[in-house]
C-alpha cells in the first residue's frame, strides 16, 4: 500500500528518536512491499525559532493531509519562561484538537527480559499488560483560563459526548482484551467527575455488557497502580489524570523511554509519539532510548494504516532485540549502553 506519514521532530531527543522510527518504517515498507512517503515537518520549538508558531499552517496542512503523523517530542527551557508568550505544548494541544484526536491509547507492557530494570520488585511488575485511554482534548487542558497578577483560573468541563466517545473507545478495546475496564476519576469532589462516573457507567451497561466495569477514585488508583499493576486491563480516565498517572505507570515496564502512544479520533488518521519529552539534559548526545518511538510507529500500522502483521513484526523485533540484551542508557544498569542509532540498527536487522 501506499501511505503518506508525516514526521515531526519537534525538539531535544524528539529529531533523534524520530529518525529511528523512520529506517523501521522504511525497512518494514521494504520487506513487505509498501510505499511510504515521508514528509518532516518543523513542530514545536523549533517552528517557534523558525516561524513564530509552534504549528505553523504548512505543518497542520501536512498533517491533516497525511494518513499518520510520527512526532518525537516538543519543549525545552529555551520556550520555557514563566512570560513566554508563545509554547511549544501550545502547539501540541492544537494539533491534538485540530486533529480531532480524543482518544489517546498508551499501552505499559513489562517485558520478561526488564523485570530487573524497574525501581519496583520484579514479582509485582511481572505480568503487567494494561492500556490507558486517556481522554485528549478535553478537560482542563482546554478550558477557559484567566490570570492577573495575584489570580488565576483554569476551568475544567466536559460534556457527556466527550465522555461517551473515549468511552466508546476504551469498552471495544476492553472487549478485544481481557474484559475488563477500570475508569478513575474524583467523583468524590468534583462533577465533572460526577458526569463522569455517570457517563461512563451507562455507556458500558448499554453497550458492552461483557466488560466488567471498576471506577477508582485517582488518588487511590495511583497507590493500586504500583501497588498490583497486573490487575489492571484497560483504564479510562480523563485528560490531566490521565497525563499524570500514565508517566507513573510507564515506569512499571523499566523506562518512560519504552512507553508508546498513538492518538485517535473518529477517522483513521492518528498522532504517534513516545509518552516521553524532549530531554533537554541528554539531547544531541545520541543515547536516548528510541524504542518509544518505534513501537509507537507500531501503533501506526496498526490503527492507521491497518497493517497488524507489519505492526507485529516491529514489536517482535524489539522484544528479541531486548531478549538479545540491547541496552540503551536509561535501562542499561550496569552493562555497556547502546546508542540510540546502534540501538535503532539492531531493531532494523531484526525486522522480517
Ligand atoms: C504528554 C505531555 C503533554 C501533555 C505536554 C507536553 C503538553 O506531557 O503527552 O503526556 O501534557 O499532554
Ligand atoms: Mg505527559
């Protein structure tokens, strides 16, 4: 087949990793007989640098006219002033919501061969298999905001629709597992958590009534994910929850650089990216983990393109290249490092 991707870089380790992505992607159009074309893109800071918007109107116009946009990560100190008036994750939110892109799926899978590369015992995260689907753009994120000098105010709202759809995408994911959803909100105080519970409650009564269904304040659900992580399947939570719990989850498999996500909406098309950040600190030294970002262009075979053998393949050859001992910093304890392209290089050789 043949698809358009476009890539964003962005900034930090976000060109790196990408480039990565992109000789998997490659390799994988070469051995299956596809034709992807690749179209970057500046995003982020660097598009601030370059044309005073973090989402100029060509990269949003490349974007909504491909089948599948790869992004590394955005951000940096650079853009970071408490007055800076414009932000890379400004540009971010916009593609997310311009993209129409609700439903964000990040999967934390503990691979065998990393059991010992978490901060946790290897007995609790053994096993652990779960999927967040963290509402996108809606909630906080996206409400009206005042500031003076001495206030400010971020409102959070969501509508029942918001709630129905994510949802919607979370119960069929469910049913394809192992049937089970937890959703987490704060029903105890707030009512857009309220309208939450309620939603998401009815929702799976009527329409997939073999998913067994747990709600979970997100304080308590913090503890329980570090607590028994492998009991969970599929958890559905709103957009800031879900933000900061899948940061905590993704260190159950060993790193936030191994943590994938891909971004959907109605249609095919889907945002790809590693749940990581820019990484200022270790940036253009060629040793961030690039296997985010390679399973997350995994996700984009899968969802967007359709491609689930060619999506397999790529999760096979970086679950053998791990089995093998590949080691990039973040998870290399006390053996020698690969570096993000070594590491890339041997996820490619893989690949059949
Ligand atoms: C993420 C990031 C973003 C978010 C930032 C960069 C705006 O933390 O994708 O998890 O908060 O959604
Ligand atoms: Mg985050």
């Amino acid at each position: 087949m043949k698809a358009n991707i476009t890539v964003l870089g962005g900034d930090g380790i976000g060109p790196e990793v990408t480039r990565e992505g992109v000789r998997v992607l490659q390799r994988v159009a070469q051995i299956h007989g596809h034709q992807f074309v690749f179209d970057e893109r500046d995003f982020g800071g660097i598009a601030i640098d370059r044309h005073g918007d973090p989402l100029p109107e060509d990269t949003l116009a490349s974007c909504k006219s491909s089948d599948a946009i790869l992004l590394g990560a955005i951000g940096g100190p650079k853009w970071s002033a408490p007055d800076a008036k414009l932000r890379p994750e400004a540009g971010l939110l916009r593609l997310r919501k311009e993209l129409g892109v609700y439903a964000n799926l990040r999967p934390v899978a503990v691979h065998p061969a990393l059991e010992n590369a978490t901060t946790l015992k290897p007995e609790v995260v053994r096993g652990v298999d779960l999927v967040f689907v963290r509402e996108l753009t809606g909630g906080i994120y996206f409400g009206a905001k005042t500031r003076s000098a001495t206030d400010a105010s971020d409102l959070c709202s969501y509508s029942a629709a918001e709630i129905e759809r994510v949802t919607r995408v979370a119960g069929a994911l469910a049913l394809a597992r192992r049937r089970k959803l937890t959703s987490i909100d704060k029903s105890n105080v707030l009512d857009t958590s309220r309208l939450w519970r309620e939603v998401v409650t009815r929702v799976m009564k009527a329409e997939f009534p073999d998913v067994a269904v747990e709600h979970i304040l997100v304080d308590a659900a913090a503890m329980h994910l570090i607590r028994r992580p492998s009991d969970f399947d599929v958890i559905v939570t709103e957009n800031m929850f879900g933000d900061i719990l899948t940061d905590e989850a993704s260190m159950l498999a060993g790193s936030l650089g191994l943590s994938p996500s891909a971004s959907l909406g109605d249609g095919r098309r889907g945002l790809y990216e590693p749940i990581h950040g820019s990484a200022p600190d270790i940036a253009g030294r060629g040793i961030a983990n690039p296997v985010g970002t390679i399973l997350s262009a995994a996700l984009l075979l899968r969802h967007s393109l359709g491609l689930e053998d060619e999506a397999r393949c790529i999760e096979t050859a970086v679950a053998r290249a791990l089995d093998t001992g590949l080691r990039t910093a973040d998870i290399a304890g006390g053996s020698t490092p690969s570096s993000t392209a070594a590491a890339g290089t041997a996820i490619v050789e893989l690949l059949r």
